[in-house]
C-alpha cells in the first residue's frame, strides 16, 4: 500500500483546473460542460416508452469537473477553502498530467517517436470506452516517473500482430516493460446471480430472526441460478430447519444443495473472531450476514448477538474473478518475450471482496508465465477528506513470479510492494 498525504489552496487548485484545461482543450471542456447542464428529469418519465427518448451522453468526467468547479467558485464566495472530493480527483489528475513533462515515447525497440504524446492521450481520454484506462496509464506512469525518472509510453507497432506493452521502465541500462489494465465492472451473470441470492437470503434470514434461530446457511448450485430457483430454494431451506435433528445437516435437490448449522443459542455473545471458524475459511461467492454488534463500528474485538450467515456458491467461480484472469490473459498477449516485465491490473472496489484476492492470487500464479515478474493487483485510491486537503491510499497486492525468465534488476523496487510503501 502507498500512502500519501496532499494539502491543497487556492492557488494549487487553480493551477489543476489550467492543466487539465490545456489537456482536454477549452473548447471540448465548455461543450461537455453544457450538456451535463443540459441534463433535467424528463418531464414524460411516467411514460412506458421512455427509452424512444434521446438523452445526452456526456463524459463522466465532465461531471467530476463541474461539481469540483463549483465547489471551488463556493470557497471564493465564502472566502473558505472546504476540499470536496471531486477537487481532490481534479488535483490528483492533474499532476498525473503534469508528470508527463518527464515522460516521453519510444517505438517498440526503444529508439524516441517525433508524436505529441500529451496530444495523443488527450484524445484517448476523451474517448468515452478508453478514458478510465488512460487514467490507470496516468496513475502508473507517474508513479514510476517520480521514482524513477526514465518511463516512457510506447507507440503501438504498425506491424500486423505485433504486440506492444505500455510503458517501458529504462532502470541502470536495463529495460522493465509494464502493461496496465483496467478491470470491467460487475458482469450481467454476477449482477443477475446477486440479485437472485440476495431474494433467497432475505427469506432464509426473515425467518431465522422470527424465530429465534442463528444458523449458518450454505446453498451450494451446480449451475447459475434462475428466478425460478427463490422459491424453490427457500422451500429446501424451510424442509432442512424444520426436520433437522443435528446441528449439522444437509439436504440435495436435483441441481443445489443446502447445508445449515447451528452457530449459537438465542441471545448468546460471539466474539467477530469465530466467525471464520464458522465459515471454515471457505470461499464464497457471495454472503449475506445478520446480527447485533455491541459497537457501533466493527472492529476486532466486536461481539455479536444472535448472528446469521446465508453465502452461496456456484461450481464456476464468478465474473469478478474470472474477468481480473482474462485481463491478465490479454495482458500477456502485449509482451515481449526476453524483457522484465510487471502487468498491473485495477479492479473494481464496488464488486471485489477481500475473500475473493487468495483465490485470485492461487489462479494468477496458475497462468503466470517466465516471461512476468510479477504481477500487480490494484484498487483506485482511497480518498479521505479534511479542511486543508486530503490524503489518498493505494492499495496493491503484489504477486511474484517465483520462476521468471529474465530478472528483474537489482536494487529495483516495484511500485505497490510493503517495502516500497515504506519510502
């Protein structure tokens, strides 16, 4: 994990709104600024056929940058400077921006392009499907350009099926080359399967809390379910409870099973500590928990009363992890055998669980070739917000290559790793 602490003021936030306004072009900022203002609730959204009705696409960004603007134009009006978090994402892009006064472009061998790199990933920004990739490109190359200095982006090859990776690292005369990749967010087949679980755990939980039951709950498909399968489940559930002799039992149906067992009595205080003793530190795809904590935040010392679990489980692993391992089979399609090589790899907070980063790291290592050194698993930065600035943490999972062919150089710190936190 990287952290870093940021105060702003008036006149470093100006300076962020002038660099990210000779990035994006003045003209394409007003236009994009207009039809985010444009945007009103339809006056006809009790109509059926609303989706016959046109509705603007704006860049997402052009949001962050309106509300950040106007949450500056407040602090003038008030004379009071409150950092908000879209001034925050405005002044962190903008010195990603203005780290690429240090970076420059090579071909694919290494030898400097004549290309306006900074008019080059200008317009990939602006492009509605590339914009958070080369915002990741951004994050990563400058890191590595404070740290190290000599990073380069590298122009695609013009020859057909001739991969190139991102960046190269120039480190004591040996080249490091870097590929990024930004994760996609929840697939449709997870979003339909949560949906699905989420309707069986609420009954199953409803009615264990009505009657005094504290069970953990494990339904076991073989297929994804279907919406058909609420009932049904719940059903099996219900039959399993009501004729369980034991603490521990199961039931099979033709494509699921469930298994429930008694983790306390009514009443009885468990400490957080037991929980994953309760779920035998299996893996899940999803989990649904009730209880009473003594504390208004949980902590490591939190004591539950009357504690539920309902998780779920399919015999494929879901799209979350499944499409972090297709981001890594394409990114090494991108490089060059015979060169170092990091792929670093952003996943989406909103749907990974900390469950899910063992099984994640036991599948990487499984498609991991000589030709990685390692490969890193990122999260976007976590912002925290005070009166004078803010402060932002990187998390990153590291996980080496123990085999690779060609190592990396010595003394070389990757960026993410505890150690190089600590600088």
């Amino acid at each position: 994990m990287v952290f870093s602490m940021r105060t702003l003021d008036f006149k470093k936030i100006v300076e962020s709104f002038s660099v990210i306004e000779q990035f994006l072009g003045k003209g394409w900022l007003e236009k994009q600024l207009a039809i985010v203002n444009s945007q009103k609730p339809s006056a006809n959204s009790h109509i059926n056929h609303s989706f016959l009705e046109r509705t603007p696409q704006f860049h997402p960004f052009a949001l962050t940058f309106r509300n950040a603007v106007r949450a500056f134009q407040e602090c003038i009006s008030k004379k009071y400077l409150k950092v908000t978090q879209e001034l925050m994402d405005v002044t962190v892009l903008a010195d990603y921006i203005k780290s690429l006064s240090i970076i420059g472009i090579v071909d694919r061998a290494g030898n400097p392009v004549n290309l306006n790199l900074i008019k080059k990933l200008s317009s990939r920004f602006k492009n509605l499907y590339d914009f958070e990739k080369v915002r990741y490109e951004l994050q990563i190359s400058s890191a590595y350009a404070r740290r190290y200095r000599h990073i380069y982006f590298v122009q695609e090859s013009k020859v057909q099926g001739e991969k190139t990776p991102d960046l190269y690292l120039k480190f004591n005369s040996q080249i490091i080359q870097i590929e990024c990749k930004k994760k996609d967010n929840l697939s449709e087949r997870d979003r339909k399967n949560n949906d699905i679980w989420k309707k069986i755990a609420i009954r199953c939980l409803d009615y264990m809390g009505k009657n005094k039951l504290n069970y953990l709950v494990i339904f076991r498909f073989d297929s994804d379910p279907t919406p058909n399968k609420v009932d049904e489940a719940y059903q099996y559930f219900m039959k399993i409870v009501q004729e369980s002799k034991t603490d521990i039992s199961e039931i099979k149906a033709p494509d699921f099973s469930v298994e429930i067992e008694k983790i306390a009595e009514p009443d009885e205080l468990i400490p957080i500590s037991r929980f994953k003793t309760f779920k035998r530190n299996e893996y899940f795809d999803n989990e649904f928990f009730s209880g009473h904590c003594n504390e208004p935040t949980i902590s490591p010392t939190s004591i539950f009363k009357n504690p539920k679990f309902v998780c779920f489980k399919s015999k494929e692993y879901p799209d979350r992890i499944k499409l972090v391992l297709r981001s890594l089979r394409e990114a090494k399609e991108q490089i060059i055998e015979g060169i170092p090589s990091l792929i670093y790899i952003e996943m989406n907070p909103s749907v990974m669980r900390d469950e899910d980063f063992p099984i994640l790291e036991e599948k990487i290592l499984e498609l991991l070739e000589s030709k990685i050194n390692a490969v890193i698993l990122t999260m976007p930065p976590v912002i925290g917000i005070n009166d004078i600035g803010g402060s932002y943490l990187h998390k990153a999972k590291v996980i080496l290559n123990p085999r690779p062919a060609s190592p990396l150089p010595t003394n070389f710190e990757i960026i993410g790793t505890a150690k190089e936190a600590q600088n």
